[in-house]
C-alpha cells in the first residue's frame, strides 16, 4: 500500500464514517490541533531522562497521555451517530477522571504557586509548556467545532485538563533540575540590555 492516496488533491479529506469534507473545515482543524498537540507531546517526552526519578514518573504518566490522543483524534473524526459508531472509542469521562487524578498527583509535588509564571526553565519544561499552549489552541478548535456540530463533550473536558496537567508538569520538570519558576513580573521599560 503506497503512502500517498492522491484523493486529498482536490483540496478533501474523508472522514471516519464516510463523506468528505474541504481540509480545512472545522471538524479537520480540530484532530489537526489534537495531532499537533500529540507531536509537541512526543517532543516533551524525547527530553525525559530516566536520570532522575521524578522525570521517570512524568514520562510514566505523559507516554500513555499520547494514545488517548490519537482515540481523541478519531473520536472527532467520527461524526456523532455515525454508521462506524461502533468501532470508535469515544472519550469518556473515565479519561476525565483520570486526568483529575495525575494532576493532583503531579500538582501535589510542586511548591505552591505564588505568581504567573512564565513559560520557561529547562528544556523539558519549555518543551511542556509549549505542549501546553498546543493544548489550548485544540480546545478552542473543539469548541469552535461544537458551535458547528454536535461533538462529545467528553472531549473539551479532556484538553481541558490535559492542559492543566501539562502546566502542572512544566512546574514539576524544573523542580526537578532544582530550577525556580519564572515569574511574571509586570511592567518594565520594554528594554533589553544589548551590553
């Protein structure tokens, strides 16, 4: 089987269920972000070591995070009430409940949090925070989709928080490396020193 279909050529794609739809219609842009959230996951993970024992339990927690990512993905490539209803495993709030439970493990580790606190750190912890915002832009996608068609709730419930426990385990990643948060400090001269 070649990699390359030629059917997309037109500028459409097929859905899970049949019927095809332009590439960049709302319901394509919303498992796009949920792809690129998965690779910007995957990148996270590259940067884990098993050098240090709270990075081994993130990654432990985050590797599986990525193939609830692609059942998100074909849950929102798959029409609800679709004919393929049956072979798509739908989010569901046991996933939700599942995300609660990490974030309040990796949460319940940090200090607490005394200011915003900028995207920043390590590596590792920039890398999730870029994961993060990620996260953020396949919510809004999923939600813009809902105000199209009907789409599981289950699903804006799982970036919800899976965005949560990303910033949660940016915090966490400089913890680890013994890095402080960054915080945001308001204001300034807008300057920078080019000394």
């Amino acid at each position: 089987m070649k990699l390359y279909t030629r059917t997309g050529d037109d500028g459409t794609t097929g859905l899970f269920g049949g019927g095809r739809v332009s590439k960049d219609h709302a319901r394509i842009e919303a498992y796009g972000c949920v792809d690129e959230l998965n690779a910007h996951l995957g990148l996270a993970l590259a940067a884990c070591t098993d050098d240090d024992e709270g990075i081994a339990h993130l990654a432990s927690l985050l590797g599986p995070i990525q193939s609830r990512l692609f059942d998100l993905g074909a849950d929102l490539a798959t029409p609800m009430g679709s004919e393929h209803e049956d072979k798509v495993n739908r989010i569901s709030d046991d996933v939700v409940v599942e995300l609660e439970r990490m974030i309040d493990d990796v949460d319940g580790r940090n200090d607490e949090i005394r200011s915003f606190v900028m995207p920043g750190g390590t590596e590792l912890a920039a890398r999730l925070h870029v994961a993060r915002v990620a996260c953020r832009r396949a919510e809004r996608a999923i939600v813009t989709l809902t105000d199209l068609e009907e789409v599981n709730p289950c699903a804006v419930h799982c970036v919800n928080r899976l965005s949560d426990l990303l910033f949660a385990a940016a915090r966490f990643a400089n913890k680890c490396a013994g890095v402080p948060d960054v915080p945001w400090v308001s204001g300034g001269s807008g300057t920078t020193d080019s000394a």
